[in-house]
C-alpha cells in the first residue's frame, strides 16, 4: 500500500524531543515522518472508537444528541474513542454510563467499521449490542439529549457506522 504525503501535512515537531520532523521513506517505500535528531518515526493510525446499540424490551434503541464535535447537534449512538488503558468493550459500557446514565454490559460484538474524521482522518469504529443492567434514561455530561426509539422512527444517524451498527442488531438480535 502507499501512504499519502498529505496524511503528514501538520507533523512538524517530534513529540519525544521537540526537534523538527522530516518526511523519509522507510524501508517498506512508505512514508513517515522521522525526528532529524533522536530519529522517532510518527506513525497515523485510524483511531479506534466504540458505539453502543441499547436494545430495551420494547424492542427500541437508545439514541442521544451529540454535544460535541464531530457532528455536535446530530442523533447518533453513544460512542467514544478508546482510551489507552480500555479495551474497546470497557469503552462502550463507560460511553453507555456518560451519555445516557444506564449502567450496561456487552452482549455481544456487532463488527466494526472504518470512516472518515474530521478531525483523525480516519476512525476505526466497533459496534457492540449492549444489556441494560440499571440506572434510568437520561442525558448524560456528554449528550444533549437522550431517548428510545423503535426502528421505524429512527432519525438521520450521524454516522454510517452506527447505521451499520442497527442494521445489524435489528436484522439479527431485535424481536420484530
Ligand atoms: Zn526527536
């Protein structure tokens, strides 16, 4: 595969030492940037991220109003990115916690996918299908809003990803 320039455009100072960063080519012929003094290579990865479909016994799913960007005023799934000391299921049932204050565990993993960030360049993104095991629907720090809906109501969905994410658990895990 090739890597783009571009991917680099804003790599400038090495993290490590502060000294200037200089595209290479390594030895694979892809580029990346190289530190010119202690030599630390920067390396872009997609950055990973999970996404939650809560189903209830109505058989609907908990959608919240983003508060922050990217897509800050959208209907999405709870979702976050994944912390360095989380797995990415540790991440959805945290997620689930903060944007609509239901406590939750994984039921099981709906695969992943890939999309475009606005801000990372690209984000990796993991859809679980998750248990309600407490706590009460509501709006948490990091929503504006939070509610249920059955599937047939569903607004526009922020994210192709979490669209990817229902169609999976309604094809595959709802009761309809
Ligand atoms: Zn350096």
């Amino acid at each position: 595969m090739t890597i783009k320039k571009e991917s680099y455009n804003n790599v400038n100072f090495c993290l490590k030492c502060g000294n200037k960063m200089e595209l290479r080519v390594d030895k694979e012929g892809k580029i990346r940037p190289k530190c010119t003094k202690c030599n630390w290579t920067y390396y872009k990865n997609p950055i990973p991220a999970s996404a939650c479909v809560i189903l209830n016994d109505q058989n609907k799913v908990v959608i919240i109003k983003r508060k922050f960007e990217p897509n800050a005023g959208d209907w999405a799934l709870p979702s976050g990115y994944v912390e360095i000391d989380q797995t990415p299921a540790e991440c959805a049932v945290d997620e689930m916690k903060e944007e609509t204050s239901l406590d939750g565990e994984v039921i099981v993993q709906l695969g992943y996918d890939t999309e475009f960030s606005p801000i990372y360049e690209k984000v990796i993104s993991f859809g679980f299908l998750m248990k309600i095991t407490g706590g009460k629907l509501q709006a948490g720090d990091d929503a504006v809003d939070a509610r249920y809906v059955s599937f047939d109501e569903l607004p526009d969905i922020a994210f192709p990803s979490h669209v990817k994410f229902i169609e999976i658990a309604k094809a595959l895990y709802s009761k309809e």
